[in-house]
C-alpha cells in the first residue's frame, strides 16, 4: 500500500488557503473614485480625446484632404471599425464550433479519523494483491477529472451559426457604410459653410468699420440740418436693418469650422485653414436622371436596403433552426479520472458516456413554431416594405430639393452681379461728388449681403448633391474607401481566425 507523506499534504493546503486569502484582500483593497471639481481639474482635452491627432499639413485644406482626414481619424467610425473587425472576427471561428465543451473539475476531503467500514474482499486473478484487500478511504484524499462533452445536436446546428456570422458581419459592413455616406453629407455641408465664413470673415472688420462710419456721418448731418434729419434717421434705420440681416446670416456660419474640426477630431484649438475653391453649379449626373431612375438605383445600393434583406436572411435561418430544435438532444462525453485515495484500486480511469433527452411535449408545438415563424417572416416584409417607401421619399425630396437649390443658386448669383454694378457705378458717382457716401457704404454693405447668400446658396446646393447621392446609395467616396477597407478588414479578420 502507497503511502503519501502527511507533510506534503499540509503544505499543499496551506497553500491553497494562501491563495484564496490573497484573492480575497486583493478584492478588499479596492477603491472608488469620486469625480468631484478638486479630480476633474486635472482633466484635459488630450485625456478624454487621445485620439484626436494633429493636423499633419499646414497648408488650407482640400474638400478630399478634409474627407480623408474624417475617415482617418473620426472616433465614430473608427468604433465602427473595430466593431466591424470583432464581428468578422467571430465569423470566421467556424471550425471551433466542432469543438468540445472541457470541464476540469477538483476537490478535496479530510476529516480527524480514518472513514472505516466492512468493505468486500476483492478477487485478483493475478496474485498481486494482498491478502483479504478490501476498500476503504484516506483520512485526507483528492479527486479531479477533465471531461469533453460533445452536444450533437448543436453540432449539427452549427451551420446556422457560422450563416448567422457570416450575415451579421456583412450586415455591420453595410452599417459602416451608412455611417460612411452620413459623415460624408456632413463634411460637404460643414466644408462650403466653412468657406463662406472664411470669405465672409475677411471682411468683417471692415464692413463693420464702414457701417459704424456711414452711422456716425449720417447723424452728423443730421444735427447739423434739421431739413434732413428725418431723411437721415430713415437711412440710419435701414443701414441697421441691413447690417442685422448680414450679421445674422454670418452668425449662421459661426459653426461651421467647430462642426468640421469635431468631423475631423482635431486637438482643441487647432487653427487651419481651407481651399476657397467655387465648384462649379452643375447638378452632375444624377441630375440628369428621372425619380424612378434614381429610386431603382437606391433600391440596388442603398445599404439599408441591404441591411433589410440580411435580416430576413436571419429570420429565415431563426425559423429553421427553431424547428430543428425540436429533435432529440444527445450529448457524448469522455474524461480521465484521478483520486489520490490510498485505498482505492484503480486511482486513474477513463470514462465515457452518451445522454439522450428529448422533449416529446414539444412535438405537439411544431405547428405553433412554423406558424411563429412566418409571423416573424411576414412582419420583416413588412418592415422593409415601409423602409423601401421612406428611401423612394427621401429620394424624390432630395431630387426635388437640388433643382430649388439649383434655381436658388442663380437667382444669388444674378444678385450679387447686379449689386455689384450697382456698387460700381455708385463709387463711381462718389468719387464725382454727385451721391454722399453714406450710400456707397449701404450699397457696399448689401454687396456683401448679396456675397454671403450666394456663398451660402453655393454650398446648400453641394449639400444637397451629396444628400442625394445619400439617398441613392451613390456616395463615391464612401463606396471607394469604405468597400476597400471592409475587405481589409476581412482579409485580416479571417487570417488572425485562421
């Protein structure tokens, strides 16, 4: 008979209460934090924004450097990413599904005084064994055991498991997509705001210089003749009514850069500049397409479309997995056993095993599964149905909101090519003597006017080219950059999984 050293066994458990006293301080030696002014104050910009890098160019920024730099460093879309690598990722763990369920199991018994009984005497036909050996147990004793269990139902299921990843990873693909065409439309949007306010910027100081000099003329003139005063108050009043008509249109732009550096996620108080490029007016090609035209090609592209198939897809899978539900359940399951009983024949053994189970109360429920199903089925119809009602609207009104922008945008520009022959010809009569200058000044101040709404007319309209290449699915862009980038992150994803 073994015999195992008393000492060794102690000093194992001693151990193994050491641990777990470790284990227990350390969760007590836990604190909180209470974020109160005294902790803040030594929160920074870089601290809850490590991510937002500086500019790398000094030079004015292009309208494709500024959509480059919001793909490279927006903190939306780069979340979005890394989503999107941990959803391929787990798509591409299909093999691990043949895999066993492991369970490593141990523990261990003592007690003061030996667990005596009447055991049996045990036959060995090899003589190896003493005389009248029968079973008993160690004062102190451990078993342990590693069993794998193999389900094979859920074996059998796992099919639709790697289906279901595979579309939950394309479905994610086509959400950063969306996100893509979304950031896009802002950026524009931002982008020729923020030109008009560069432009209208420039000049502020001096626009502003000159009202406040026509004001201050005009006032004179007043007091020094009663016979105009009237005239002249009338003129006060709406030099100031058209100097609050500009300032307000200038104040709309006020947050047009913030809006584009949050876009880009640049440190806080970056200064950059941008490229004062006037795109042409054209409407491109869309433009020259019919409603049903473009509906037909948002139907095809629009990502949302896309999601809304892959999530019937899903509700087909969910439905035939339900069903298959309905079988047996059999689990097989092998593991090595160990128990360092002194007494005990065979301390190490092999064991193996099968489990059947099955639910017969649920067969009766197959047709109420079927009928649940295409309950489910009808109602995703229904959800993508009412999708494909709102992109046909979004498109007609983002059609429709282009060719009144369009004619928005020429009407601007024939004002401000009219106000500027009226300013031309009136500096002209200035500097002749025959009009004060009271009015070269209100002319000039609704020459700006005019500069500033057609700036703004100009970039309503880029806006809304790209809303419309929004609605149709078309951003091209988005579908250069983001398509690519999906397949690098599915090329990486399925490389690390296999």
């Amino acid at each position: 008979m073994p015999n195992y050293s008393k000492t060794a066994r102690r000093n194992l458990a001693w151990k193994g209460l050491g641990l777990a006293a470790a284990l227990l301080m350390g969760g007590c030696a836990t604190t909180t934090v209470q974020y109160d002014a005294a902790h803040m104050s030594s929160i920074s910009d870089s601290d809850l924004r490590p991510n937002a890098a500086p500019l790398e160019i000094e030079a004015p920024l292009s309208i494709d450097a500024v959509r480059n730099r919001t793909l490279a460093h927006n903190s939306e879309y780069g979340r979005a990413q890394v989503q999107l690598l941990e959803t391929v990722s787990k798509a591409g763990r299909q093999g691990k599904d043949f895999l066993p369920q492991a369970y490593a199991n141990s523990f261990g018994t003592w007690r003061n005084n030996a667990s005596a009984s009447v055991g049996v005497k045990v036959d060995d036909p090899s003589g190896d064994m003493p005389e009248d050996f029968y079973t008993a147990q160690d004062r102190s004793a451990a078993v342990s055991s590693f069993t794998a269990s193999w389900d094979l139902l859920e074996i059998g299921l796992s099919g639709f498991k790697a289906n279901r990843r595979s579309i939950n990873a394309w479905s994610q693909a086509e959400q950063n997509q969306h996100l893509c065409n979304t950031m896009m439309v802002d950026v524009e949007n931002a982008y020729w705001r923020a030109v008009a306010f560069e432009q209208a910027e420039a000049k502020s100081d001096w626009l502003k210089s000159r009202v406040a000099y026509a004001l201050d003329l005009s006032q004179s003139r007043a007091e020094q003749n009663p016979e105009t005063r009237l005239q002249e108050l009338m003129f006060q009043r709406e030099l100031i009514d058209i100097n609050r008509w500009y300032q307000s249109l200038f104040r709309s732009l006020l947050s047009a850069k913030p809006d584009l550096a949050r876009l880009m996620n640049v440190p806080a108080g970056t200064e950059f500049e941008l490229e004062s490029t006037r795109l042409p007016a054209d409407l491109g090609v869309l433009g020259q397409q019919g409603v049903s035209q473009l509906v037909s090609t948002a139907y095809q592209n629009r990502p949302e479309i896309r999601q809304a198939l892959y999530r019937k897809d899903l509700t087909l899978l969910a439905n035939e997995e339900a069903l298959w539900r309905h079988l047996p359940g059999m689990r097989v399951f092998i593991g090595g056993n160990h128990n360092t009983n002194s007494f005990v024949l065979n301390q190490g053994f092999a064991s193996a095993g099968l489990n059947l189970s099955w639910d017969l109360l649920r067969l009766g429920q197959i047709g109420e599964t079927k009928r649940a199903g295409e309950a489910a089925l009808a109602q995703q119809d229904r959800q993508t149905e009412i999708l494909a009602g709102a992109v046909m609207a979004q498109v007609m009104i983002a059609s429709e909101q282009m060719r009144a922008l369009d004619h928005d945008l020429i009407l601007a520009w024939r004002a401000l090519s009219v106000q500027g022959q009226i300013t031309e010809n009136l500096a002209t009569d200035v500097a002749s003597g025959d009009k004060p200058e009271t009015y070269l000044v209100k002319e000039e101040l609704l020459l700006e006017l005019a500069f500033i709404r057609e700036q703004m007319a100009r970039a309503e309209l880029h806006t809304a080219k790209a809303r419309l290449q929004q609605s149709v699915g078309t951003v091209p862009y988005c579908q250069a950059n983001d398509r690519s980038q999906t397949g690098d992150v599915m090329l990486t994803a399925h490389a690390e999984a296999g």
